[in-house]
C-alpha cells in the first residue's frame, strides 16, 4: 500500500495572490466589444476623446468599490440583496433585461474571437466561433473557481499587447498631452453618442453583479463567514478591496487609452474613420502600422475575449439564480448548481448561435449597449441606497467620498442615456 504523497502548497506569484475581482473585472470591461468601441471613438475623433477614459475614472472606481463592499460585507450578490430590499417587479425586470443583454454581448465577443483568429491563421470565422464557445463554456462548468481564478488573472496580462501595439507605432506626445489637458468637445450629434458609447461600455451593469459575486465567492473560498471577523479583520478587507479595485479600473481605463489612441494616430490619421468591429480595426492597422501591430491587436482581441466571455455569462447566471433562490457560484460541481450553470450554457450557446443568423452582431451590440445603458441607470440608484442600508453593510458603511462619487455615476449615467434617447427619438 503507497502512502499519499503530501500535497504541496501551491505559492502563485505575487500577482496572482495580490489582486483579485477588482482586477478580473476591470480587465473584463475590455472586452472586444470594448475595444471596437474604443477603436472606433479614436478613429472618428482622433485624440480629441481621450480625456474620456480620465473622466469615468473616479466615478467607474466608485461604483465597483461599492458593488464589492455590498458582496463581501453582506455575503450576498447584488441580485440578492435586491431580492430582500427593492419590489419583485423591479428585480425580474432588472435580470431579465441583464440576461437579454449579456447574451448579446457574449455573440458579439466571440463573433470577434472568431474573426480575430481567423486573421491570423485562415480558415472560417464561424468555425473559431463554435471553439471559442465550447471552450469558455467548458471552462465555466467543469474548472472550479479555485482553479479558474488564477486562470482569468493571468489573461488580464495579454492586454498588454494593446500598450506594445500603440508603443509599436509613432505617437504624437505633445498633441496627446495637450488634448488630455484641453479636452475637444464639439455639438456634432455624433460626437454626442460616441460619448455615451464610450460611458456605457466602461460603466456596465454585469460588472457590478459579477464583482460582488466575486466577492462573495472569494469570501466561501476562504471559509469565512459574514458577522465572524473581527472588525480589524473587516477593516483589512476593505483595504483590500479598495486597493484591488483601484488598480483593476485605472488598468482597465489605461488599456482603454492606449486602444482609443492607436485608433487616433494610426487610423484617424490615415484617413480610416468607420470602424465597425474589432477584427476590422485589427484588419484596417495592417497596411497602416505592419504586421507587427496587427498580430498584437488580433491576439488581444481573443484573449479579452476569452476573459470577458465567462464573466458575462456568469455574470448573468449569478444574478437569475440569486433571483429565484438558486444554488450558485463557480466552485460547485454542476450537479449541485444545476439552474445556475443552465442560465451559463444558454447565455453561451444562444449567443454563439446568433452568429449563424442574419442578426448582425454589431448592430445587436448597439441595441445590448442601449439596453445596458437604460438598466444600468436604476441598478446604480439600488445599489447606492443598498450601501447606506446598515443590514447590508454591517458594522463598516461606504465612506462618504465614495458616496458622493457613486451618486455622480448615477448622475452621469442619467445624463448620458438622456442625451442617448434625445438623439434615438429624435
């Protein structure tokens, strides 16, 4: 009879024992339908909307400091404790139109997944659109959260090839630095919905249920409970967060940068200002800026997708499960979270479907951001009145600068889908 062998403890580099959701999810959010939207803003506006991504800064920070402190100080995700807190009518509708949503993204995502492989090494799009579903499906059903943790950390490292891409090319600095400085704004009508574009892709709804259920998830993995710790315990965990968070948005608004910046001084500036897709601004570099920018952007275009792939279709099975009172989360085998890991498989196979259909995934893209845009309105309003709720945030409640930041988000994003629906209706 052998003896089992001792198991090694497992010691991740720094990285991957120092961050964690605040990072995944600002990673998340520079997803390939991020990154045509960005792409596009540079290409159509040129430098002029950089100053963009400094702008959503603090309030994206103060929105996803707020939807983790709600996860990890009420054990809950946001949909859950939406479900003790705010009417039945506006939970359904909120999930529902989550689902819709996430669904639409998902098919956008790996349309573009699809399209990016397909410029790199040939064969069909739709061919590299069925791989792509399969594999992030599989990974979501039969990887633990334990496992698929350190996995969606290490993809956040690949968006580093948009920074060498944009590093790859000439960049006017003094032109840069001054439109940073001075931003350009004009009344063009165009100019107007680009700017909404831009803040409903950096500040979306599936961000803020996917963190807190992160949260919640990396508060099961550790054993601990909600009421349990100490309340210097608690202190450190908030530290925590708000560090992992900061350093996930300002990474998530600093690849946005480089993105709209390549868009500016390589496409913009060579006459290139329709940009429909991520695979045809990867396609639209080439003659542009050479192989080398093009294969970088093509490859970033997959590995953002298989990262935001997942969190989307997660995303949306935590918040209809948390609805009807499922089991949930990541670290359960499937036969113990069979409703949960459904809503991931139809979330991931409808949206890999709709890329066999004349639905053009772009076009749907726009209505999901729509979609987004108008839900992400109330959700933050909840979430904001969540967190000044002592039931929910026990013995530590959100700090009054974090307050204030989270309702100019709310703001923002009302003003934003204002001016989005004057200009649809209009």
């Amino acid at each position: 009879m052998t003896t089992p062998r001792p198991r090694s403890r497992l010691r991740f580099p720094s990285f991957l024992r120092h961050v964690g959701p605040g990072v995944v999810t600002g990673a998340a959010d520079d997803d390939p339908s991020g990154i045509a939207t960005y792409t596009q803003a540079g290409a159509q506006f040129g430098t002029g909307v950089l100053w963009t991504v400094f702008l959503t800064l603090p309030f994206m920070v103060a929105i996803q400091l707020v939807s983790a402190r709600i996860g990890r100080q009420s054990g809950r995700g946001i949909a859950a404790n939406l479900k003790r807190h705010a009417p039945g009518w506006f939970l359904y509708a909120i999930v529902g139109l989550l689902l819709v949503a996430n669904t639409i993204n998902i098919a956008a995502d790996i349309a573009a997944m699809g399209e990016g492989l397909q410029l790199i090494v040939g064969g069909g799009a739709h061919f590299h659109a069925v791989v792509f579903g399969v594999l992030t499906l599989l990974l979501q059903v039969f990887v633990p959260y334990r496992q698929l943790a350190p996995i969606l950390k290490w993809l956040t490292l690949t968006l580093f090839v948009y920074v060498a891409a944009a590093f790859s090319v000439s960049i006017p600095w003094p032109q840069v630095m001054h439109d940073l400085v001075v931003p350009h704004i004009t009344a063009d009508p165009a100019f107007w919905m680009m700017i909404v574009a831009i803040l409903g892709t950096t500040i979306s709804p599936y961000l803020f249920f996917w963190q807190a259920s992160q949260e919640v998830e990396e508060l099961r993995l550790r054993g601990r409970t909600v009421g349990g710790e100490t309340r210097d315990a608690l202190k450190r965990a908030k530290r925590r967060m708000r560090l992992d968070t900061v350093i996930g948005m300002v990474f998530s608004n600093g690849i946005a940068f480089f993105v709209m910046l390549m868009g500016a001084v390589v496409l913009h500036a060579g006459g290139v200002t329709d940009v429909q897709s991520a695979a045809q601004a990867a396609q639209a570099l080439r003659p542009l800026a050479g192989d080398f920018a093009f294969v970088l952007f093509s490859f970033g275009i997959i590995a953002t997708g298989l990262l935001a792939v997942p969190v989307l279709a997660s995303s949306a099975a935590y918040a209809v499960a948390e609805a009807f009172g499922w089991v949930d989360g990541l670290e359960h085998q499937w036969r113990q979270a069979k409703g949960f890991y459904a809503i991931i498989a139809v979330a991931t196979i409808v949206g890999t479907g709709l890329d066999f259909t004349p639905i053009d995934p772009m076009k749907a893209l726009y209505w999901s951001a729509v979609v987004n845009g108008v839900v992400a309105v109330p959700i933050m309003a909840a979430m904001m009145l969540l967190a000044g709720k002592p039931e929910v945030m026990g013995a530590l409640p959100v700090r009054r600068k974090t307050r204030v930041l989270g309702w100019g988000a709310v703001a923002l994003m009302a003003a934003a889908v204002a001016m989005m629906l004057r200009d649809l209706f209009s």
